[in-house]
C-alpha cells in the first residue's frame, strides 16, 4: 500500500522547487545526509552478511558442534552404564524377594555383595567400558567427516557471499560519492550569495536531483535485496551446522545398533553368572542347608 507524504516535504526538499541560492542550498543538504545514511546502512549490512564467515565465528561454529557431539556422546555413555546397572539391580531385587524378611541376615548379604564387587562388578564395567570405546572411535570419525563437511560448505557460501560483497560494495561507495557531490554544489551555492537561482545553478540542482533519486533507488533497492539475502545466509549456515550434526547422530546411531546385540548378550551371560551365585549363596538357607560339621541339619 503506498503512503503519500504531505505536499510541503516535496516543496522543502526538492532542489528543483529552490527559488533562492540558499533554499537550494538548504535542499540539498538533506538529499547529502540520505545518500550518506543509505550507504552507510548498505555497508552495515554488507559487514553483517560477512561476519560468520570470520575465522572467530566459523572456530565457534565447529567449536559448537564438537560440544554437541560431545553431549550427545555422554548421554549414550550414560544409557550404557545405565543398562549394566539394570541387570545388577535385578539381581539384587532377586535377592531381596529370595531373603523375604530378612533372616537370611546381613552376613549373607555382605558376602553376595563382596561376590559380586570382585566378579561380577568387573566384568560389567569392561563391558560398558568396551561399548563406550566403541561409540567413542564411531563419534569422533562421524565429527570429523561432519567438520570436513561442514568446513566445505562454509567455504563455499563464503565465496558466494564474497563475490556478492565486491557487487554491492561499490553502489555503497557511489552513494558516499554523490553525498560529497551534493555537499559541493550546497557549498557552491552558499558561496554564490543570495537572490534568484541563476541558470547554470539551477541546472546543475536539477540534475543533481535526478542523480539522487536514480542512486537511492537503486541503493534502497538493493539494501532490501540484501537484508533478504542476509537472512537466507544465516538459515544457510544453520542448516549446515544442523545438517553436520545430524551426522555425527547418525554415526553414532549406526553405531550403537550395530553393538547393541553382543552388548545384550554379554550383559545376559554376565546376570546369568551374578544369579548363579546368588542361587550358590541361598541354596545354602534352604532345607538342605548343611552344618559346619557335616550333619544335614534336620532331627
């Protein structure tokens, strides 16, 4: 929707409109000031469009990643050890339903508990220890392609957003340019006295004019084409930095499938072995149980 400005702007700013050397004078002082604030706005966003790819910014990214991957990397370390600890924790609810109330006594719990630490407890942390190397190898193969990528097409938008930079760059200068333009004919026309414009003046203030509105255009023009494309380089780079860390989960995914069945198993033999030694320990309080002199300990 266009919005119209009062008549009395155009009649205060158009140099064309001057009838005096200094209302042409004063006209042309805010044309300067709006060709320097448009370059100035265009240059701004031409350092905004560039900053990302400034070696801080690109080791922040990687840097960015390599913590992702790393957070990613404990919690399936912990969902390892997480599951050894399942298996152990059934052992003892099997214990504690077997021991009922208590009177098998803490002497047998201790010494469960000893069998365990010393034959079991090892060899599940080998386990986890194994899967979590495992894992681990996986992950850091997985970043450094995933960096490789990344760094790739972090290089490659750079070159096109350098490229974009030497285009537009120079439409910032001509802006700052004509600002200098516009300064000098203002000064000219101060120094010229007062009274009616004269001729060559007023020709020159005409075409001046038309020269600014012809640069603004096209900088204005091309400051908003820029702000577009400065936001399709920032969704651009998070996507790559999104698309790199997908990888890394992948890797790390693929992984874990792939372990997960000989991880089940070993854990399976593991509980196995701690449920034979509780049922070695409680057989011992059944009927059967045996006295220290070799009587079967029944009348």
């Amino acid at each position: 929707m266009a919005h119209d400005l009062p008549g009395w702007v155009a009649e205060l700013t158009d140099p064309r409109r001057a009838q005096t050397l200094d209302e042409l004078a004063d006209r042309l002082v805010p044309l300067a000031e709006h060709a320097i604030d448009v370059s100035r706005r265009l240059q701004t966003l031409l350092n905004e469009i560039n900053d990302p790819f400034k070696r801080d910014a690109l080791q922040d990214r990687v840097d960015r990643l390599k913590a992702r991957s790393a957070e990613a990397l404990e919690e399936i370390g912990g969902e390892i050890a997480a599951s050894g600890r399942e298996r152990l924790d059934r052992v003892w609810t099997a214990w504690r339903e077997r021991s009922g109330d208590g009177s098998a006594g803490d002497g047998r719990e201790r010494e469960l508990r000893g069998r365990l630490d010393a034959e079991i407890v090892p060899v599940v942390d080998e386990r986890h220890r194994e899967a979590a190397e495992r894992v681990a190898a996986a992950t850091s193969t997985g970043l450094q392609e995933a960096t490789q990528v990344l760094l790739g097409r972090v290089e490659e938008l750079a070159k096109a957003v350098t490229d974009l930079i030497h285009d537009v760059l120079p439409l910032a200068r001509e802006g700052l340019a004509l600002a200098s333009r516009i300064s000098a004919l203002s000064a000219q026309a101060r120094q010229a006295g007062r009274g009616p414009v004269p001729g060559p003046l007023q020709e020159a203030g005409a075409e001046t004019a038309r020269a600014f509105d012809e640069a603004v255009a096209r900088l204005e023009l091309e400051w908003a084409a820029l702000g577009a494309r400065s936001a399709t380089v920032r969704a651009a780079l998070r996507g790559a930095e999104e698309a790199a860390f997908s990888q890394v989960a992948n890797a790390m995914t693929r992984c874990v499938e792939e372990l997960a069945p000989a991880h089940v198993r070993a854990l399976d033999e593991v509980e196995e072995r701690a449920r034979g030694l509780l049922d070695e320990l409680t057989a011992s309080d059944g009927p059967e149980r045996h006295e220290p002199d070799g009587s079967s300990g029944r009348d």
